[in-house]
C-alpha cells in the first residue's frame, strides 16, 4: 500500500455518502466498474475497491488505506498520534484502484481513464478512476 511515500497502509474505509461514513447510497454507492477487474489480485494485476483515503493528524503523521467501508484508517501503526482526520482522495464518482505489488517488476497499467493517486516504492501505484 501507499505506506512509504503517501504513508498509507493496511486499513478499512471509504468515500462518505451518510453520517456515519459508510456507503450507503449515492454514487459512490452505485459506482461500477469494469468486470475484468472483478478478481484480479496480485503483483501484475489492478485491484479495484470503493475508496482510497487519507488520514493525517496535527502533527504531521499520517496513513492512508483502501477500503469498501467508512471512510476512516487504522492509523495505530503509522507515525503520529492523532487525533486523525480522513479524507477521500477518489471524488464521489470515481473508484479506487491499486496496480502492482512489492517486489521487482513493471507495474500494469490502470483502466483507461483513471488518473494518478501516488505510488510507493515496494511497486504499488494507486489511481482514481471513473465509474461507469
């Protein structure tokens, strides 16, 4: 994940559509995308998921984390001390996706369309990328 350059890191969250954070309706809600990605895991595939968020606390520290949930981090393992505020990177119409993984080789390349969200040197890049 954006661990190293973007500080994100293994977590739970989404885009917010209700009070509590979660996707409940709306376009993030319905937001589909292509069906070849439904599956696809590992270090020459795009993963696709609801949401990439952004978390960072007063002091600088921060995380961030892919997710089908609340828009929220487990920031416990990242620098920093909280409190945490988070952010969707991805707009209300558009997905997340994660290409790649650690290790040596080239990262694959996203959906058509999609726009970069950052990347991390173990060889994940992250894009947001519009519904259909």
């Amino acid at each position: 994940m954006l661990a190293a350059v973007l500080g994100f890191g293994a977590c739970s969250s989404s885009n917010l559509d209700s009070a509590d954070g979660a996707i409940t309706s709306g376009a993030a809600a319905q937001c589909r995308w292509p069906d070849a990605l439904n599956g696809a895991d590992g270090r020459t595939a795009c993963s696709p998921t609801r949401a990439l968020v952004s978390c960072h606390d007063p002091a600088g520290g921060g995380c961030g984390c892919t997710t089908e949930g609340a828009a929220t981090c487990d920031c416990s393992a990242a620098a920093g001390a909280g409190p945490w505020t988070c952010t969707s990177t991805c707009a209300a119409n558009q997905y997340a996706v994660a290409c790649g993984g650690v290790g040596p080789g080239p990262v694959p390349a996203p959906p058509a369309g999609c726009t970069s969200a950052g990347a991390v040197p173990a060889g994940v890049a992250y894009y947001c990328c519009p519904c259909q």
